[in-house]
C-alpha cells in the first residue's frame, strides 16, 4: 500500500497536526493509567482498519512490558479474563464511542455507569477526548493511506516530553 499523503509536507497540514499533537499531549499528562490509553486506541484503531495506528498502540503497548495475551486479545476483551473491570468499562466507551452510526443509543448507559464507577471527573474528560481523538487519527491515517509496518516505539517521544 502506498501512502496517498503526506499531513505533514505542507503548512497548513502541520499547523493542524501541532494543535491535534497539543491536544493529545494533554490527555497524556491525565492519571489514566498510560497502559489504559494504549488500550484503548488500539481497539478503536482495530475497529475503524487504520493500519498506522494499529501498529503504534501495538508496538507502544509491546515496549512498555504489555503482555503478548493482553495486546492480542484487545480485539476479544469481551470474550477474555485479562482486562481488569476499570479497562473493560474503558474499552467499551472506545467500542460505542467509535461504532456511533452502528448503534442505536451512542454509549449506553450501562457503559457509561461502569465508567462513572472507575473513573473520576478528570479522567472521564481524558477518555472522552481520547476516543474522539483516536477516531480522528484513524480517519486521517486511513484517508491518507497510511501504511502500518513502519512504526518504532518511542518515535513520538521528542513531541510529549
């Protein structure tokens, strides 16, 4: 696959990008345990086929100690034993935050009651963002075709220290 554009070859493109970059820097610095936030751009990245960010949250879940079990059964937390019940409630806001036009109601409440029972104030706002954000990334990374496979951990690193 060959990617059909580069966001960051023209001016405007990375005057966007700095501000999307600001704002993902943000979420970040939240008390969401950064493990919770790789999770969950994962599986909306998996969701929505965006190849790129498939490979990032993969690999930055990998050199962050994620187990091998964990990552690959991202895509089946709701049929597996080893999310805890705070990631469940997390992964289900980045299902029914991502698959809006699929379901009827948005983010149920039952989901969103679950979230409410393992998060506070602040790091609720962080999710929201997060699942809006992600879904943002993988409409860009699959508009623009960009390819998965290429990603080194740690490649972002200068941009959130």
């Amino acid at each position: 696959m060959e990617p059909r554009f580069n966001l960051n070859d023209n001016e405007i493109g990375r005057k966007i990008g700095k501000r999307f970059a600001d704002t993902s820097l943000a979420i970040l610095q939240s008390t969401v345990p950064k493990s919770t936030l790789e999770l969950v751009e994962l599986r909306a990245s998996q969701i929505n086929g965006c190849g790129w960010c498939t490979d990032v949250h993969t690999k930055e879940l990998a050199a962050a100690g994620e187990t091998a079990v964990r990552i690959n059964l991202v895509a089946a937390w709701r049929e597996s034993g080893v999310f805890t019940e705070a990631e469940r409630a997390a992964l289900a806001l980045a299902e029914e935050g991502t698959r809006l036009a699929d379901a009827q109601q948005g983010v149920s409440d039952e989901t969103w009651a679950q979230v409410r029972k393992h998060y506070d104030e602040d790091q609720i706002a962080a999710l929201i963002y997060l699942v809006a954000m992600i879904n943002a990334a993988n409409r860009l990374g699959v508009i623009a075709r960009m390819p998965g496979g290429s990603y080194q951990p740690g490649m972002f690193d200068s941009i959130t220290n």
